[in-house]
C-alpha cells in the first residue's frame, strides 16, 4: 500500500508490504547491502531502506545518489539495528529522478542559512526548512481554526488598493504600459486590510483577514520583508481592553497549538537552533502578559541605566531594543504597551480623553520585539475628520471609510500580528527571510 513516511512510523503492524516514495539522504553501501535514509517532506525523521545487493543490478544501484527521488516497494519490519526502530527490506525499486553527485548542491554536510539562501528552490529539502515549513502549515491552520471556533468570518480585503492605510507612503506602485491610470487612479500594493477589514467587521460583527502585504521599506534587516503576511482581526463592540484580551488569548493559543501537533518539528528546532526555544514557548504559554502604558515604560527604559544606541525620551516610538529589554530584562515576560502619544501612531486609532494619547497597543515578544500592534478605532465621525486634516490626508481619498463613521458607528478594534514575526518566535529562527519560503527583500526577487 502507499503510505507517507511519517504515517508508517507511527505504525506498530509489521510484516506488511509498503510503498514509499521520496528523496535520498543518504546512501551508504557495504559489501552486500546498502542502507538509504529516505525522505518524503512529511517528517523530519527519515526511513531506511534496506537493499541487499543481490537482488538488483548494480549499474541501477549506482544512480541512487543523495537527492535522487525513488520509489521503493517492499517489506515494513523492526529494525535490527539500534539507530531506527523499524526499516524496509527493498523488493522493487524503481528511480524516478537522478542528482548527479558533482553538481547536486545539497551534499552530507552542514550548509549555513545564507548559502542556502541562494539555493532557495532546494533549501526545503534540509531538515531545518522542512520542519519550519511544515510548522508554517500548521500555525495557518490554526489560525483559521481559532477565528472559526469564536464565530469570526475570514474576509477577503483587497490587494490592489487606492489607499495607503498606514500613512507611512512606503508603498508598491502598480503601473501599466496604458496612457490613462488603469485603475482611474493611482493604485499601490496594499500595506494592510485593516481599513476594509474594518467595514466587514461593521457589518458581520467579526471578521479576521490573513493575505500577503506589501512595504517598499528600503530595509535590510532580520526583521523586514517587502512581501509578508498578515492576519487582520477587526471586532465590532470590542474596546481597547477587549482587544488585548483577543491578542493574548490569540497568541497562547497558536503557541500550544504547536506544542501539541509540531512535537517532532519542534524537538529538531530545539536541538539543532534554538536549545531554549521549548522553554520559551511553554513560558509565554502559562504566563499572563504584563500591562503597562506608555509612559510607564519610557519611565522604566529612563531609570535602567542601561545604555541604548537610540536614546530613550518621551515622545519617541519604541526601537526593538527598547522593547526586548522591557521583555527579556525587566518584565522577564510578553508585555503589551498601551497609551502612545498620538503623533506616532495611525489617524485611525482612538484618542483618549486627555487628547494628547490613543489607544493604542503593541504586543512586545522575547528576542522579537513587537510581534501585534492594534488599537482601539476612533468611531466619532468628528474626532477622526479632524485628525485627517491634521495630518494634511486626502479626506475625499477615503470618503468611504468617513462614511462609516456616519451611520451606525459603534465602538471596534482590532490589530495587525505579522505571520513571519511568528514564525520566528514559534521555530526559534533569527532571520526573517529563512520562515517564508522565497523571501522579496531590497534587489532581491529571486525564484
């Protein structure tokens, strides 16, 4: 019968005849037998096939090269061996696709990340980008299934948009070879769904958006991508303090999600990047996440006397450094900051009664910084017209999103958690472009 590699493991009925097909690992030979690491993608831990000589023809044997694809028909057994627990006595081979050995670029070696950045098309094939890739699965599925337990709707937001919801103007702009504007107007790669999400959100009650965005941010850092994804939930009624309780409660979810259907992937990650990333999780997992506003934190980063390569003053937004040490050395636990100065954060969120803050709220992670940032909407049709104009807005821009302010407006938040950024919390990796499977940064758009 077919079977997946990661499914036979699992099976205790021996003696059965298999068909398993995958990728060659490795290739040792003896004497009389050879000893094949087989690979499907569907685990981490690899099958070995047992080939005794005698049975096949030599010149065929030869082709079965580390990277060559195979297809084998035999018998399911223990092993005998004490490296593997159970094996596969080779009846029928067939080879489907051979790796010449001179140029097949992933030999039995250890490769670092950036080489294998420039063999992206193949780097899936390692241990390493197996398992983020399929715990980047599971973590997509989550999602959907935590919003769709909770009664969300996933909606659709567009990715072609005429607005700039953020305001920053770091943006894709779509041309064409027609003489007129295609679309009418200026048209860019969206920055986010939140502005559409939140119409959805006014008329469905809550809805949650997970699409790729778009940032023409000339960075080249661990922590950007131009192309990334992100997941949008906007919830009608909910207030500022509601829209933590989402975030956290969202978080700790994903997390144990992983620590319970990503053991195998997670155990490598573990050993092999990050000997503390099983800890990590489990903490942030059991533990409630410190609140704290703004003000407070820039009081606490002042007094630390820690010295910072961008100095600390009211006022400021929050670099990465500020927010891990929050983190990792006075907390010692996920914070969210709430209460920003309203010069620094979007028109869209909600201004407090003293008029100079908004409610806003950014998600800080150990060794990522922030991870959500969100906020409460301003839904006076008034307050967010003035602050439009503040900032110098195109008003008539977002007529529509004015509009909704004017009839039936109601109180709603909501927050942006970028995928990636998970991701690199969840797998333990440092570099951005190594958790999505072919990354678009600055002069590169390779594969």
């Amino acid at each position: 019968m077919k079977i997946r590699i990661v499914d036979l493991l699992k099976s205790d009925i021996y003696g059965i005849d298999v068909y398993v097909r995958g990728w060659v690992r490795t290739h040792r030979q003896s004497k009389n037998i050879s000893f094949i690491a087989l690979n499907d993608g569907s685990t981490v831990h690899n099958l070995q096939i047992v080939i005794e000589h005698v049975k096949f023809e030599k010149k065929m044997l030869k082709t079965i090269t580390t990277g060559s694809s195979i297809g084998i028909k035999g018998k399911f057994i223990r092993s005998a061996g004490g490296k593997q627990q159970v094996e596969v006595i080779a009846g029928d081979i067939e080879v489907y696709g051979i790796a010449d050995p001179q140029e097949y670029p992933l030999q039995k070696k250890e490769h670092s990340l950036e080489y294998l950045r420039e063999i992206a098309h193949l780097r899936l094939r390692t241990n390493t980008f197996g398992a983020i890739f399929r715990m980047r699965h599971n973590m997509a599925f989550a999602i959907h299934r935590y919003f769709n337990e909770r009664g969300f709707f996933y909606f659709n937001t567009p990715i072609i948009t005429t607005s700039d919801s953020e305001g920053a103007g770091e943006l894709f702009e779509i041309k064409t070879e027609l003489k007129d504007d295609f679309f009418g107007s200026p048209a860019n790669l969206t920055v986010s769904g939140q502005l559409e999400g939140e119409l959805g959100a006014l008329a469905l009650g809550a809805i949650y958006t997970f699409s790729p965005t778009f940032r023409a941010e000339n960075s080249n850092t661990f922590r950007h991508l131009s192309e990334f994804w992100m997941i949008e939930p906007e919830v009608a009624f909910n207030d500022i303090n509601d829209n933590m309780d989402l975030a956290e409660d969202f978080l700790k979810y994903l997390i144990r999600y992983a620590l319970e259907n990503c053991e195998s992937d997670l155990a490598f990650l573990n050993d092999n990047v990050d000997n503390g990333l099983m800890d990590k999780l489990h903490f942030v997992a059991n533990n409630e996440f410190m609140r704290l506003p703004y003000s407070k934190a820039i009081e606490i980063l002042q007094e630390s006397g820690h010295q910072f390569d961008y100095p600390v003053k009211p006022g400021i937004d929050l670099c990465a450094e500020h927010e891990r040490h929050l983190v990792e050395e006075y907390f010692r636990r996920p914070v969210i900051v709430t209460d920003y100065p309203k010069e620094i954060k979007a028109f869209y969120m909600k201004q407090n009664e003293d008029g100079k803050t908004v409610r806003a709220m950014d998600v800080l992670f150990p060794k990522i910084g922030e991870i959500i940032g969100g906020s409460e909407r301003e839904a006076d049709y008034t307050k967010l017209l003035q602050r439009m104009k503040e900032l110098n807005m195109n008003t008539e821009k977002l007529w529509w999103y004015l509009e909704s302010r004017k009839f039936g407006t109601v109180p709603h938040s909501g927050f942006g958690l970028g995928f990636e950024r998970l991701m690199l919390f969840i797998t333990g990796m440092t570099n951005i472009r190594d958790v999505i499977s072919f990354p678009r940064t600055p002069r590169n758009a390779n594969f």
